[in-house]
C-alpha cells in the first residue's frame, strides 16, 4: 500500500467515483515546506588557545566564501590530544561571526576514536545528519546513496558549514562532504591520504614557548609574590618539556594544579620527571592521555601494533628503520611499509631519511604496551636482537673511525636483517653521534641480559670514537658499567683492557694519580692473563701519568720499555704511537732532532696505515718539535697541514692543538693573528672541557695587556 507523503495537499476535482480511483482532471500536489534545519548549536572552544595562529590563518583560508577551488575541504590531522577538535571550533565560531555561513553550522562526531564507542559507518552518519536536516526518520532513505543524495539536496544553496569531527578514514566521509556554498571541516588522527582535495594541516604538539604559556594560563596559579611566581614559572617550562608540547597533557597536568599554591607545582613537576609513571601521573580524574593513546593504538592491525609496541623497547624515541628490523625481526623494506602506515595514524613522523620518531609520551605508551601486551620470551628476544643490531654495526663502524686498534674479538650470534653503511669513517662518525644515547643504555640493558659479554664488547666498540670525540665522562660511565659486569664473571684480560681505557680518560681530565691507580690495575691483570700485549700497554699509557707530571725522563724510560715489547711482538702500529709519545718527551727535554726523527718515522707508519687521526697527532707533534727546535717556518707548515688532516678527520682536539701551535707562533710577530688562533682553540677546548682551556685562556688575557 502506498504510504501518504507526510504533509501532502492531495484534492481531486470532478464526479463521484466508488472503489478503486485512478485521480483525473485536475490534480494539485503541494509538498509541505521543509522545516528550518535544526542545526542547533556548535559546541564552545576553550578560551585559552595558544601557538595555533597559523594552522587557524590557514585553515580559514580553506573554507573562505571567496575561494577559488571547487573543494571548500580543511583537514586537520595529528596524533591523540594533540588539540584538533579545538582547533575546528575556533575556525567554525570564527568563520560564523564572520558571516561565511548563514545557513549554521552542522556538526557531527564520527566516533573514530572514542573509546569504547565503535565508529560511526557512512550510513549511520548520513542518517544523524539528515535527521538534524529536519528530514523526520521514517521519510530517510534505507540506502546510504540515496541518503548521500538527500543529504546534498538538502544542503544545496544553504551555505552551512559541515564539522566532521574524529574521521577515522576517508571512506568514513567520502559521502558526508557537502558542495556548493557549502564546506567542510575534517579532524583525523589519520592523514586520510584518499582524501585528495582537502586543505591538509598536520597539527604537532606545541614549542616550548607556547607549551609553556598555555601550562600557565590553563593552571592559573596562586601566586603574587614575584618570588612565587618566579618559581611557578620555571616549574610551568619543566612541567612543559616532560608534556612533550602535548595540549591535552598540559590540559590535564593543569588541571592537577589549577589555583595551587607554588608547591604543588614542585611536587608535579617532582612526580613527572619518572618517566616511567609519567603517563601515570596525567590522569585529572575525568581525562587521561593513556585513554587517548589507547583509542589510536587499539585501531592498529596485528602487525603494526606489534612494532608500535616493540619500538618502546628502543631506548630512545628515535628509532632508524635498520634497529626497528632488528626488533620485529623482519626485513627493513617491510618494517618502512608498516612504519607508514603508523604515519599516517600520527603514531611516529618521519625524522631523516630511514629515522622515524615517537612523541615521548607516545614512547612511553609503547613501552608500557610492549610489557602489557607481548609475552616475556618474544620481549627478551627482541632485545637481544636489538643489542646485536647495535654491537654489530658498532663494531664495524669503530673499525671504519680506528682501523688497526686493537679490539676484542667476538661474533654477533643474530647478524641483524639490514644494517646502515658505516663503512666509511664519516658515515662512521655520524652513526655514532646519532646513536651514541642509545648505545650507552644499551650497554647497561646488556649488563642485565645472559649474554653479559655484550655489555663490555660495546664498551670497547666505543673506545675508538670516546677517543675521537674526547667525551671523556661520558666514556667514564659506560667504561664502569662494563668493568663491573667483567668483574663479576672474572673476565681478567677484558678487565684490564677496561682498566687502561680509564686511565687514558682520567689522564686527560687532569686526574693523572687516579689514571696511574687504574694503569697499574689493568698491568696486573694482563700479567695474571698472560697477556704481554696488554702489559706493553699498560707501561706506555702510564708513561703518560710522568708525562703529565713533568717527569720527562722517566715517561721516556716506560715508552721504550714499552716500545720494545711492541717491537717483539711486530705491533707496527703501536711502536709508531710510542714513537710519537717519546717525542714529545724528548721535546721536553732538549732533543728536537730525535722528535723529529720519531715523528717522522711514525707520520709514514699511520699514513702508511691509513690512520688520520694519529697522522693528525703527528702532524702537530713535528710542529711543537720544530718550534722547539726555533724553525719557525718549519713548524707553521706542520701546523697548518695538521689543521687540515684534523678537520677532515673530525677531530676537534687535534685542530685545537694546531690553532695553539699557530697562536704561539704568530704572537711574537702579530698579536692580532695570535689572538684569531688562540680563540678558535679555546672555543675548541671549551666545549671539549679540556684543562687545556685555563691556559689558553691565561695566554690571551697576557696577550691584552700592555707591554
């Protein structure tokens, strides 16, 4: 039976017809007007919003009435509590007391990601908004195409503005976008890459500035007293960094402290600096940051939230595709896929060709992830092959920055499925500064693991660039770690080679007696190992200790002890880094003419060998034996071929001590020239923290004063 159109004028005029009627003469049909659309009432934005300007400006410019494009289509996307939803609610009150939109504004939340909630399917949506439309519910179309039709005739010539709130995929929309004077706004933690006409903004979280004003103007703290506020102020910056620029934990973190005297903004900020406990922590008692991250994580396929979760087992939030390999076990052209399909649900961003990054919060959540969600054997397994990854790679980029040292042998027991080219020495030296943080933790997660003799073989895997960088606290730590792991299992030979490592970074912080203490430990643990080799280096690096004290003759007395060993055992290398050490020696005490012999000697050796960094360490010593020797001519050229070798070897001591060869040259004859060097090098020294910097910087202050 047909259904009465609600609100139809159906008169037929002429005669008196029984029974069945087919209507005749004149027929007149008027359909009832639609309703005024109920849009009703767009939700209010907070009123503190900050560091949004320009992703405001811009998606403004998306929907102006005047813009030339058939598609009027923002969308804003970014990870979880990143403040997207805030973001469309001012661009919609803003565009809507500009006048842009006299038909309203009609706004609808798909449920992407709200937790518990599944999302709202096209159809379902199409008959929420058609209702708000003011189509009753038994006049909606059962098909969601003939919905989709509606849906636009309603819109059609009525200027509304759509709000399409927490998508979680293109399809979800694709039939919701209006057109004609009318446009849209789209938040996503997807990037929705099939949408291909929108306006696209990326929302990040916010810089420390920004981060750190709205902190203070959400928390409003009780504080009058410039001293107060003073303080509240450096807690707001802490309390920022540890919220990662996050707005929705700055909101919550607020929330905690709002109207708060002082110290309980201390005692937050206290409370945040775990790390672990920190996604604890933001939790206000109605929102928390877990809940947030859970709706994105709980979206993901098998697969991509496996590695998600694994990446929190990195030790950083950076992680290169070759270690996230290693940690989900597959190769590195299918960890880039899944890597970016985490993109696109603002899980990671990319950071450098091949480097992906997690927020820290993000991280954290994926830590906790992989501990909640992965069985214990697949977590130990997977930082197994993690640590192999990194001592794999160590170890061939220390051969590419040291080539010749001596170095522990050892195998890697899972070769990792791909690796990055640290082959050369400047790739080599990138790598390492890249990874140097999460080489050290590393080193202490190998010291907790089965195979302990991980945790020494990357410590002396990092000999080679300690040495280079002259990162000597740095070294210091990771070096005590590793011996106190080889303590415990009785390593006696590796315990030495720990041992002399530390002396040579004591030595060069200033603090030879403690460096003398550590090389006399390590000579009597190659003696118990039977180790001559070992010995050898141990007398040559405590000459170093008379050295620095100013007893020249008896450093020259253990550097030929040594230097005979070296020569038995037919160690090219090592004789010539004697040779080089007994020269500066024999420049201390008069013999120029047999620092440069030894000096020359060795050049040829490390050249020979392809040793830039020692050639650099020679190079320099002929310019100190030359200027001793008063061959003024002879020693600029040793030290400007130094400053090359140094700087294209990467060395920032050995370039350091060339511009200080050159200042000392130069001051008798310019002062001005004197000075130029002489600050280079204590720049150098600076940031080295190298004791060579108080006497470089006496130097200059001698060189200001009046003669």
């Amino acid at each position: 039976m047909t259904q009465p159109i609600p609100g139809a004028d159906n008169r037929i005029s002429g005669g008196t017809f029984h029974g069945t009627v087919i209507q005749a003469g004149s027929v007149t049909f008027t359909a009832a007007p639609a309703p005024a659309a109920l849009l009703g009432v767009i939700a209010s934005p907070s009123s503190v919003f900050i560091g949004r300007d320009a992703e405001l400006t811009a998606l403004l410019e998306a929907i102006r009435p005047d813009r030339a494009t058939a598609s009027r289509v923002g969308l804003v996307s970014g990870p979880a509590g990143v403040g997207k939803t805030e973001l469309l609610l001012h661009a919609a009150h803003a565009a809507l007391a500009q006048g842009w939109f006299p038909g309203g504004a009609l706004s609808i939340d798909l449920q992407g990601y709200t937790d518990g909630l599944p999302p709202l399917t096209p159809d379902e949506a199409l008959g929420r908004l058609l209702h708000r439309l003011g189509l009753p519910v038994d006049a909606v179309p059962g098909h969601v195409k003939d919905r989709s039709a509606v849906y636009r005739e309603r819109l059609q010539d009525r200027s509304v503005l759509v709000l399409l709130d927490n998508a979680v995929d293109s399809s979800q929309i694709h039939s919701l976008l209006p057109s004609g004077t009318c446009a849209a706004l789209v938040t996503s933690r997807h990037r929705l890459p099939a949408l291909d006409d929108a306006h696209r903004i990326t929302l990040n979280p916010l810089e420390q500035q920004s981060a750190c004003k709205l902190f203070l103007a959400a928390s409003a703290p009780d504080a009058e007293a410039e001293t107060e506020k003073q303080a509240v102020r450096s807690y707001a910056r802490k309390i920022a960094a540890q919220c990662g620029g996050l707005p929705l934990a700055l909101r919550v973190a607020a929330a905690r402290v709002r109207g708060e005297p002082v110290w309980q903004f201390a005692e937050l900020a206290g409370w945040l600096d775990d790390e672990r406990k920190r996604l604890v922590e933001l939790d206000d008692g109605e929102r928390t940051v877990t809940a947030a991250f859970r709706s994105s994580y709980d979206r993901l396929g098998d697969d991509r939230r496996l590695l998600f979760a694994l990446c929190g087992l990195h030790p950083g939030p950076r992680i290169d595709a070759h270690a996230a390999a290693a940690l989900a076990d597959l190769p590195v052209r299918d960890v880039r896929r899944l890597m970016q399909d985490l993109r696109n649900s603002h899980l990671v961003t990319a950071d450098g060709a091949g480097h992906y990054r997690l927020h820290d919060l993000l991280h954290a959540y994926a830590r906790d992830r992989a501990h909640e969600d992965i069985p214990e054997d697949v977590l130990r397994a997977a930082t197994d092959r993690l640590i192999d990854y990194f001592l794999d790679t160590a170890d061939r980029a220390d051969q590419a920055v040291a080539p010749g040292r001596y170095r522990l042998p050892h195998s890697v027991g899972r070769p990792p499925h791909s690796a990055p080219d640290v082959d050369g020495r400047e790739a080599a030296l990138t790598w390492f500064t890249d990874e140097l943080p999460h080489l050290t933790a590393l080193l202490k997660v190998a010291a907790t693991t089965t195979e302990l003799s991980r945790c020494w073989l990357l410590a002396d895997a990092l000999r080679g660039f300690f040495f280079h960088v002259k990162a000597w606290d740095t070294w210091l730590d990771t070096l005590q770690v590793a011996l106190d792991v080889a303590t415990a299992a009785g390593e006696t030979r590796v315990q030495g080679i720990l041992q002399n490592s530390m002396g040579i970074a004591l030595i060069e912080l200033g603090r030879a007696p403690e460096a003398a203490r550590r090389y006399r430990a390590a000579e009597g643990r190659f003696e118990a190992a039977d180790d001559p080799h070992g010995v050898a280096t141990s007398i040559e690096n405590h000459a170093w200790v008379h050295q620095y004290a100013g007893d020249h003759a008896a450093a020259l007395a253990d550097h030929r002890k040594a230097l005979g060993v070296y020569r038995e055992l037919g160690a090219r290398r090592n004789e010539a880094i004697v040779l080089r050490g007994m020269a500066l020696a024999e420049i201390e005490l008069g013999r120029s003419e047999e620092a440069i012999a030894h000096l020359t000697w060795a050049l040829g050796v490390f050249r020979e060998l392809g040793l830039d960094l020692d050639a650099a360490m020679a190079l320099n010593g002929l310019g100190e034996a030359h200027t001793r020797a008063g061959d003024a001519v002879a020693a600029r050229r040793y030290h400007v071929l130094a400053l090359r070798q140094s700087r294209g070897c990467g060395s920032v001591f050995e370039e350091a001590r060339a511009h200080d060869g050159l200042g000392a040259l130069s001051a008798p004859v310019n002062p001005a020239r004197a000075a130029h060097h002489w600050r280079a090098a204590l720049r150098h020294y600076d940031a080295l923290r190298s004791p060579e910097a108080e006497r470089i910087r006496a130097r200059l202050d001698a060189l200001q004063e009046p003669s």
